[in-house]
C-alpha cells in the first residue's frame, strides 16, 4: 500500500438500492455512489485526466462515428431548440424546463443530428455507457419523458421511434 486512501464506487440504480448501498458502504474510508455506469466513466474520466483537458469519446467499433453535436444554445440552426449542458435544460424560445441527466444525453444525441436515426445500441452505448438492452423499458422511459416535455413547451418538433430500430428527431 501507498498510503493513498482507497475509493469504492458502487452503481445502484433505484434510489432505494443507493439508500441500502450507502449504508452497507458506511464505514468505508471513501465512497462514491452513483445511478449508472456511465456516470462512473465521467467521473473517473475527471478524475484522471489534467486539468483543462476534455473528454475523449470512444467511438464504436461497428457503426460510422457518432456525429459530434453542435454547441448549445441552439442545437441544430433548423430548430429553435436549445439545450443548456451547464444547466441541464431544455428551451424553446423563452420558456425552459429541466432534464434529468438521462433526458438531457439522449436529447443531445437525437437533436445533435435530427432526423438521423439512433440506432437502439448505439444510444445505450452514448447515454447509459453499456451495451447493455434488456427489454429496452429504460430507454422508451425516458423518450416518453422527453416527449412530455417537448409537449409543455409546445415544441413542434417530434422523437419518432423506428420500429425494431431506434429514435430519430424530427425537426418541424
């Protein structure tokens, strides 16, 4: 040993898990839960690299580069549709709403490049950082959730899913 204090990170995805988590983890020198592994990889990612320095986006190995997307405010110049990373909101104009930090990465993969089609993968992949699908209950989840709140704030634009495929943007 170094002398260096030891980090344990535990992933639990309900907040009753990291409830349980936390207290099973409670005499350890230091910890760190989080809701998923992606928010694990952003972390350590932090953690290991210099200061000033961005963070590298690995590209899958059997589909075309993701296309990076374009900066906020205005993430695409044919939609008023905004996304604030800082702040993790959705605008439309003058109004706003928040995003969880699920709804805000799949939103910027979708409205990065609308009307490409995501493929099911390759959005886990980018937003939940696995390959992991199961029934895919997660992810219609929040794109349900997405749409509600394109819906508050009357944005014309819709996420049409593509059956057996994934979601694309639909700018209006």
């Amino acid at each position: 040993m170094t002398g260096m204090p030891s980090l344990v990170i535990g992933v639990a995805s309900s907040s009753a898990e990291r409830r349980q988590l936390a207290q099973l983890l409670g005499g350890t020198e230091a910890f760190l839960i989080v809701s998923s592994v992606h928010q694990a990889r952003r972390f350590l990612d932090l953690v290991r690299r210099p200061s000033g320095t961005p963070a590298p986006r690995p590209q899958p190995v059997d589909e075309p580069p993701a296309p990076s997307p374009a900066p906020s405010p205005g993430l695409s110049s044919g939609l008023e549709l905004g996304v604030d990373s800082d702040r993790r909101v959705l605008r439309w104009r003058e109004r706003e709403v928040g995003l969880t930090p699920l709804e805000h990465d799949l939103l910027v993969c979708l409205a990065g490049t609308p009307g490409q089609v995501w493929t099911y993968a390759r959005l886990h992949r980018e937003v939940w950082g696995n390959d992991h699908l199961g029934r895919g209950s997660d992810m219609h989840s929040v794109v349900r959730r997405i749409r509600r709140k394109l819906a508050r704030l009357n944005v014309p634009a819709t996420i049409h899913a593509v059956r057996g495929v994934g979601f694309r943007l639909t700018p209006p």
